[in-house]
C-alpha cells in the first residue's frame, strides 16, 4: 500500500475540475501509464505552441482574435506544464533519499 503522502497527481481532472491522483507502488500500471503518455503528449504540445509565439508576436497583421487565441492556449500549456511539474517534483520529493539532518 502506497502511503498518503505517495501519491502522484494526474494531468487531468475530474468531472468536477477537481485534482485527480493515483495511489500504487506500480509505477508500470496501466493509469501510470497512461499519464506519462499523456504528460508527454501535453509537454511536445507546450514545446509546438511556443515555437507560434515568436511568428505570431512578429506578425504585424496578427489581428486582436490571433492573439487571444494565442494566449489562451499558452494558458491551457502552461497549466498542464505546471501540473506535470508539480506531480514530477512530488515523486521526486518522495523517491529521493533524505540526508539525516545533522
């Protein structure tokens, strides 16, 4: 059994917005996964997006609809973005062995 403060949050939500989390010692399961399927998936499409900025933001004619268009899917990135690190930077707070404190 996976103790409370091991578990990893998901890159999706629930049907209610809120976080979702998987509690397993199976790293090699099928949710496991398919979130890091979806992690990198969400990643690749963070990387895509960025490479529009510069194009978009030097385009003189970019009309007012292009640029929130742009901006809110670099929202939508970087919330998926932070969450992958917040769950990453979990596991790894959890999996690192600590030091004694001296």
């Amino acid at each position: 059994m996976t103790a409370p403060n091991e578990v990893r949050l998901l890159p999706w939500s629930g049907l209610d917005g809120k976080s979702c989390y998987l509690s397993t010692d199976d790293g090699g399961g099928y949710v496991s996964r398919l979130a890091n399927n979806i992690e990198a998936v969400q990643l690749s499409s963070a990387t895509e997006l960025l490479k529009q900025v510069p194009e978009t933001l030097g385009d003189q004619d970019a009309t007012l609809d292009e640029m929130r268009h742009l901006v809110k899917h670099l929202t939508g990135a970087l919330r998926d973005v932070l969450r992958v690190a917040t769950s990453r930077g979990h596991l790894m707070a959890v999996s690192e062995p600590r030091e004694p404190a001296s």
